[in-house]
C-alpha cells in the first residue's frame, strides 16, 4: 500500500471513528497508523514550548492520560523532565510506543489504564498534562458522564500544589464540566496556544491550567490572551469569552453571597472548611446526585443542629419531604427547617426535597439511591459504622383517589381527586360528625402542590344533585374531549359537593370582607335591589354557589378563560348556573377594562344628557358599575414571585380599571399569596394612591392574604368591625348556619393596612 493510500485510508478512518470513547476503535485505529507515524492532535511541540515550561520544575512527577502516540511526552523527555508516566485505554498504542522509546527514554514509564478509572495512590502527580483527552471523553451524545469520572480522578491523584494543563477546543459543553469541577479551592488561568502560520484557518487550541489550591478560596478564572489576536473559525474565540464571563460572574455572586447552592463535591473540598466536623447552627444549601452518579439528582439542605437542641440521639439524619408538602412553609423557610431540626433529635440532619422527578421511585428506591451520598456528608462521629436513619414527613393523606385527569390547552394538566387526610381540623370533624371527613380536590400541575379548589363531600342532598348532575354529564360525555381519563367508579354514588361549607381558609377570607359593605348591602336588600358581583376564576365554583346559596340578593357573573374548567366544575363539583349566577368564557384582564370603559363612556353621556333637563335623575344614575369584584386566580409564572394572582393582575394599568369600574360603593377583594414581603409591599404601595381604604386578612404561614380595597370615602370604623360582622351574619343566614361562625370569626380580624 502507498503512503498516499495509507493516508486516505487514516483519513477516512478518522471519519469513522465516531465513539471517541471506543478502545476497539482507537486500537483499530493505532494499528492502521503504525508506531513510527505520532498523530498530535490540536498544538504541536513548538507551539506548546512557551506556554508550558515555565509552569515545570525538573523533577516533577508527570501524568500523561490518554497519551496516543504523540511525541509530547518524548519531547518533555528530551527538554529533561525524566519523571513521566504515560497511559492509555489501548493495548495497541502503548505497546508501539514502549518499544519506540525503550532504548532512547529508559526512564519513560508506559501503563494500559483507563483516564476514568486510573490504578494510581492520592497525590501520586505533580502535573497532569492532557492533550485533547477531556474532549474526547466528552462526546455531546454521551453525556458529561465520563468526563466527570476522569476529572474526579485527576483531582485525587494529583498532589496539594499541583497543577493539571488541559489543551481543548473550549466547547461550550467541555468547559461547562471543566469549570464547574475546578471552583473551591482551585486557581485556574486559561491561555491561547499560538497557531502555526500554516495553520490560521484552523480551531485554536486553548490551555485551561488549574493548580489545586490549600485554601477553599474561589477565585476568578484568569485569562492571558486578546481576543483580537486569535483567528479562528466560526465563533470558537467568542464562546469561550461569554463562557469565562458567565463563570466568573457565578463565581463573583458566589463569593458575595450567603445563599449559595452547593455540590457535593464542592463542600468536600472545603467549600464551607471540614465537612466532617459539625458547626452548631450552620444551614447550607446543596445539591446532591449527578449523572453516572446517582440514579436521581436532589435538592438538599445540610442543617447542623443548635446545641441547645440537644441531647441528641444520632450523630446525623436525614429527612424526605414529599413533592406534595414540599412547598409548605414548614419545609421551604429556613426557620420551618430549623423546627424540623429541633424534633428530629438529630445533631446534623440532611434534608431532602423531593420533586417531580421522583414521583416514580418507591421510598426504597430513593434511599437506596441517597444512602453513599449523604455517607459522604455524615460528621466524623458516625465513622464507627452507625446507620444513619432515614426519617419521611408524610403527605398528610390517608387515602386518595383519583377522579378525573385531563389536559387543557390553555391550563396544562388538570387533576380532580378525593381524599381522606390523616389529620383533620377537629371544627371540620364535629361539624361532619366524622374523622373520616372526604374532600375533593382540583389541583392545576402548572403550580406545583397548589390544589386550586377543595370541597367536601357529604350525603346531604346527593340524590336531588345527582338526577341533574347525570342528565348534564350524559350529554357532555359524547363529546369529551381527547387526553382525558376518568376513574370507572369516578365518584361515590352516596355524596356529593356540599356548598353550604367553604373547606378553603381564603375564601372564608373573601366572604368574611364583606362586612366593610354590610350597611350597603343591608339597603339593597332590604329594598330588593340587585347587588351586581362579578368574580374572576371560577376553578371548582365553591365560592360562587356558596355567595349565591346565601346571598340571593348578589347578581354573580363569573369570568373564566377556560372552558374546560368549566365543565370540570358542572360535572365533579355540582356547579350550577341560574338567572342570579352565570358564567362569561373570556379574559377577566379584558372584562375588567371593557367595563372601566363602558362606566366611563356612561359617564360621558351622562355629563351631556344632564345639560338637558328633560333627562331625569334615574336615567342618569344607569351607569354599568360593578358593586363587588372577586380575583381569585391562580399564577402560572413561579418566576414572578405570586402563586397568587398572575401579575398583570396587580400591574397599575389593571388596579385603574378596576377602580374605574366599581360604584360609588364598590368593594375590590384579592387573594394574594407569596412568600416574599417585597412583593407583597410593592402590591399594597400601587393599590394604596386608587382606593380611599385598604385593609387585609392574614392567613396562616404569613404566606397567604386576602387584600380588601374601597373605593368609597366613608367606612366602617374599626371598632365597629365586629357590629359590621353580626350585620353581614344576619343578613346571608349565616348564624343560621352552622357553618358561619369561621366567617364571622374571620370578619373580626381585619386590619388596615398601613
């Protein structure tokens, strides 16, 4: 065979090489190439003298991983670095190569050993030289698996001080590995390797040197070369400057933070000093499992007990939180942690949080998968071999079953299930008489662990409920729609929704606001006037039918965008329409400034019609206002801050609307939920310049709110609230009820907002 078509031959072999990470391939490959024809890829030997020597001392110790057959290793030789140690995956490559420098290199050493699994003691090597090696582990098909491995290896076996040189492409996805491994307790420089004249049309090589650092310091990464003077393709140089920036960039809010993410490995390096010693009253946060790791990837936090906690029954803990309570206060806030904690008896306890991505493993399963991770962050007392409890919150559910599961277009998936759960409000259980009291839920995915609506089931009244609830479902059914599913026995024939009991704290909350209109209301009716209410969101239409059951003298419209939502709340939640409660399938943003318009147009009119006096004082009070408007919805956007409204629902451009559409006595009532008192202050600063009185209702875990605004000069004073409430209780039937008195309860702990 000719050098020409040897050539050819090697050149399509490369081609063909695909799985860079294949030893049948490189041996194949070694052997087609010959012992005497060095391959190098990226930089060769004159361009790699100037960046690297002066970094060498002569008698370091030198690992060359995935060496091939370049000749860099023998020209480090020949330059008097004597102390190297080369190895490869290929029995092939590194026999030729043996017997190339047996003679010439005596004291050169050459092992057949995997880059990701080396055979080599700790701290065995000063320098770490590595020639295109991590870019071949890191094929983007294959996932940064390998590429972790061999990394990992590198830092063990390179000695305190050492310095590990890199020579990459610097693709996104290699220094996306490359950086991320090298953050506490290393210093990293990245230099451009000159190019041979020749060669200007080529990738630029790059040389990323890392030097293992005693400190657990993190420092910016340091760069030597202008842009300007590299000439490569494409945007190779580009990359790599926005990478460098957005590293150094995390690396800086790292350095100024006090809520940093960890990794694993990350805090076994000394990220926050010896892992293995407790610090009483110390909090992180971490991430726990990668791929080629673990079977999952975790959110943790790593809480060291405070030593009045004490005395403590195990050196170290760990503790499940389910998806479903994950977002409750009690495991999502620092202080609920710390609760948790104190109970736990634990001096360290590692609490994980589970999410969506665990929803398919058993509790088996994940702890199995947890159990060599949170080894690695116990305190050195549970070195003697001492198990590490696993401890679970549970989900609070007893039983569960799921009614109905579809997907709307416009809400994503929407679950409606019963359930039992283990602990029930002792009010609920003695007004059911029951411990066993069933709730059905409505639950939208979009908001994780958020049940939107939750009724009670009870047997009061479920056969008149049934009879219409069949004839409407039977109709509908010809025409579900596609992606739903129904449970066979989807509902118990013996209950059914009862809308006289509110099962949700907030919209007792909403109810209870009313109060601040009483005497308004009190008139209306008396004189059986209509008190025109509007609420957007229907979600199960709880709120709607319990106002409409007890106040017959509100004329309800409920604005909901999606139809589907609709139907779920006539088939599963016994909502019914009727002359007083209707139903518009549209924008409540759009209706709500529809209406401003309309009241605004009216008043217009209204102006002009007055000049003519035949015009009389009835037909000029026609405008369209609205006398009470309800938002109750729910937030798709978790990055805004607000599970509850969506923000445009509390933009200036919607609160103007909605101040310009309510009457002369008109109430403006808001379910606000977040966690965050910035936001929260920054709702209450937009509302408090368009409405004459604001006041609020806490609900539990300071997370949840309902906001009540006026838009009336004259209110109820203050003292006067609980005089306000036994007017509203009279005047809906709710002393009668025996479900009233959360209401009126609720009613007595409103509180302006300063």
């Amino acid at each position: 065979m000719g050098k020409k078509d040897q050539k050819n031959n090697q050149e399509e072999l490369l081609k063909t090489l695909g799985d860079f990470t294949s030893k049948d391939n490189w041996d194949s490959f070694f052997t087609i190439r010959g012992s005497d024809d060095a391959f190098e890829w990226y930089a060769e030997w004159p361009q790699l003298q100037e960046p690297l020597l002066p970094h060498l001392s002569g008698e370091a110790q030198i690992l060359v991983p995935g060496c091939g057959n370049s000749k860099l290793s023998e020209h480090l030789y020949d330059a008097g670095y004597r102390n190297i140690t080369n190895i490869d995956f290929s029995k092939v490559v590194i026999s030729d190569m043996l017997r190339r420098n047996v003679r010439n290199r005596p004291e050169m050493k050459w092992r057949v050993m995997d880059m990701t699994d080396m055979q080599f003691t700790s701290e065995s090597f000063d320098v770490i030289l590595d020639k295109g090696g991590l870019d071949a582990l890191m094929e983007p098909k294959l996932g940064p698996k390998l590429g972790n491995q061999y990394l990992a290896e590198v830092k063990r076996v390179l000695k305190s001080g050492g310095k590990f040189f890199c020579l990459t492409l610097a693709e996104a996805h290699v220094l996306g590995v490359l950086f991320v491994k090298f953050r506490y307790g290393w210093k990293m420089s990245v230099h451009a390797v000159a190019q041979k004249p020749s060669d200007k049309s080529s990738l630029q090589t790059f040389m990323v040197m890392v030097e293992k650092d005693e400190s657990s310091m993190l420092s910016q990464i340091f760069s030597s070369f202008d842009q300007s003077s590299i000439h490569s393709p494409g945007n190779q140089a580009d990359g790599l400057r926005q990478a460098l920036e957005v590293e150094n960039r995390i690396r800086e809010e790292y350095s100024n933070s006090l809520d940093i993410i960890y990794s694993l490995e990350e805090l076994k390096l000394g990220a926050k000093g010896n892992l293995t010693e407790l610090h009483p009253g110390q909090r992180l946060q971490l991430t726990l499992g990668e791929p080629g790791i673990s079977s999952f990837s975790y959110k943790a936090a790593l809480l060291d007990a405070r030593e009045e906690f004490g005395p403590f029954s195990y050196h170290c803990g760990v503790f499940l939180v389910p998806k479903t309570r994950a977002h409750e206060w009690l495991f999502s806030t620092e202080e609920g942690q710390w609760i948790i904690v104190e109970n736990s008896k634990a001096a360290r306890l590692i609490m994980i949080l589970l999410d969506s991505s665990h929803l398919n493993a058993s509790m088996d399963d994940i702890q199995s998968d947890l159990s060599p991770l949170v080894k690695q962050l116990a305190p050195s007392e549970c070195e003697d071999g001492s198990q590490i409890p696993f401890m679970a919150a549970s989900d609070g559910i007893k039983k569960r079953k799921i009614v109905h599961e579809i997907t709307s277009s416009l809400t994503g998936p929407i679950t409606v299930d019963d359930v039992i759960y283990e602990q029930t409000d002792e009010n609920i259980s003695c007004l059911f008489q029951s411990d066993n009291v069933m709730f059905r839920r409505l639950t939208f995915q979009r908001t994780e662990s958020l049940v939107q609506s939750e009724a009670v089931l009870t047997s009061e009244g479920s056969q008149k409920n049934r009879t219409d609830k069949d004839q409407k479902k039977n109709l509908r059914s010809k025409s579900r729609k596609k992606g739903s599913k129904t449970s066979s026995d989807e509902s118990r024939n013996d209950l059914s929704v009862d809308h006289s009991y509110l099962a949700s704290p907030y919209h007792t909350g909403i109810i209870s606001g009313l109060m601040l209109i009483s005497s308004y209301l009190s008139s209306a009716a008396s004189k059986r006037g209509m008190v025109t209410t509007v609420v957007i969101g229907l979600g199960a239409g709880s709120l709607p039918m319990f106002l409409h059951r007890h106040m017959p003298f509100l004329e309800i419209e409920v604005v909901e965008l999606d139809p589907v939502v609709l139907d779920l709340a006539r088939d599963y939640f016994d909502f019914r329409e009727d002359g007083n409660l209707k139903v518009l399938i549209t924008d409540g943003l759009k209706f709500v400034k529809e209406a401003a318009h309309l009241v605004t147009c009216s008043r217009e009119t209204d102006l002009s019609k007055l000049k003519d006096s035949t015009v009389s004082d009835a037909e000029s009070n026609s405008t369209p206002h609205i006398d009470i408007l309800i938002v109750d919805v729910d937030s798709s956007d978790s990055s805004s801050g607000l599970s509850c409204p969506a923000v445009d629902f509390v933009e200036e451009s919607f609160l103007t609307a909605v101040k310009d559409s309510l009457s002369d006595q008109g109430l403006f009532i808001i379910n606000l939920v977040s966690r965050s008192p910035a936001i929260k202050d920054t709702v209450f600063s937009r509302m408090k310049p368009m409405f004459h009185h604001l006041f609020h209702l806490e609900l539990e875990e300071d997370v949840n709110e309902v906001v009540f605004a006026l838009k009336t000069e004259s209110c109820i004073p203050e003292n006067r609230f609980p005089e306000a409430a036994d007017q509203l209780s009279k005047l809906s039937n709710l002393e009668q009820s025996r479900f009233g008195k959360p209401i009126i309860d609720a009613a007595k702990k409103i509180k302006r907002i300063v």
